[in-house]
C-alpha cells in the first residue's frame, strides 16, 4: 500500500511544479501523512480518509494565508501611471475609430465613443492592448 501512496505523492509534485497554483500541494503533504500511516496501519480506507480530510483542511486554512505572501504585489508599471493624465489629441478620433494622442511626451493610438477633434484635451480612461481609451475633458 505504501508503494501506491509513494506514486501519488510523486505525481502530485510533478502536477505542482508543472502549475504552481499552489492547489496540489496540500494534497502532496496529505500523501505524506497517509503513506506514513500506511506503514502501520492496512486500512485503505481510513489511509484515504486521511488524506482526503487532510488534504482539504490544509488547502481551506492555510492557502488564502500564503498567497498573501507568495503572490506579487500588484504595482503599477509606466503605462498604468498615464490612466487618469491628460493628453492632447494630434489626430481625430472619430466614434471607435483610431485617431491619435499625445500624452507624457508620446504618441499613443487613442479611442473614444465620440468623435473628438484635433489639439482637443482628453482624459486616459484605460489601457485596451496598445491602444488608449480616451474621453474629451470639458473646458
């Protein structure tokens, strides 16, 4: 019976480091424990109770305790600072056509849901991929 545990630890190490969501691995240290009781008890049963109960115990207390730590830090980069800046328009946008705006000293690909003419001041709503999402700022 240990040999089977054994084989269950090992791949669910294979499955955490090929994903690393952080999911599996409780489930790699509830192994351990069933495979350690397997070499006293022959109760497959209570083997699996084990590692099942165990497993989801580790994976509801203590998961949502070290993503905090594990997961990075959600900073802005150089583009995220330019949401909320103005810019001028050096293109027209017409309505969800690409026109052109120049914000923080460059060039961007601008959208907007209304036309907007040239040398106009908008606002940076968003990031769309390499586009931005602009809206006319009211003088």
């Amino acid at each position: 019976m240990s040999y089977i545990w054994l084989g269950v630890v090992i791949l669910l190490t294979l499955v955490e480091c090929m994903t690393v969501g952080l999911t599996t691995i409780w489930f790699v240290i509830s192994g351990i424990v069933a495979l350690l009781v397997s070499l006293t008890v022959d109760n497959f049963i209570l083997q699996f109770g084990i590692f099942v109960i165990l497993g989801i115990f580790l994976l509801i207390t203590t998961r949502p305790l070290l993503l905090k730590f594990v997961k990075p830090k959600n900073e802005k980069t150089n583009f995220d600072r330019i949401i909320g800046m103005e810019g001028v328009v050096t293109e027209k946008i017409a309505k969800n056509i690409v026109g052109e705006v120049k914000v923080d000293g460059k060039k961007w690909s601008a959208v907007s849901t209304k036309k907007i003419e040239k040398d106009s001041i908008v606002k940076i709503i968003s990031i769309d991929g390499a586009k931005l999402k602009v809206e006319k700022v009211e003088e």
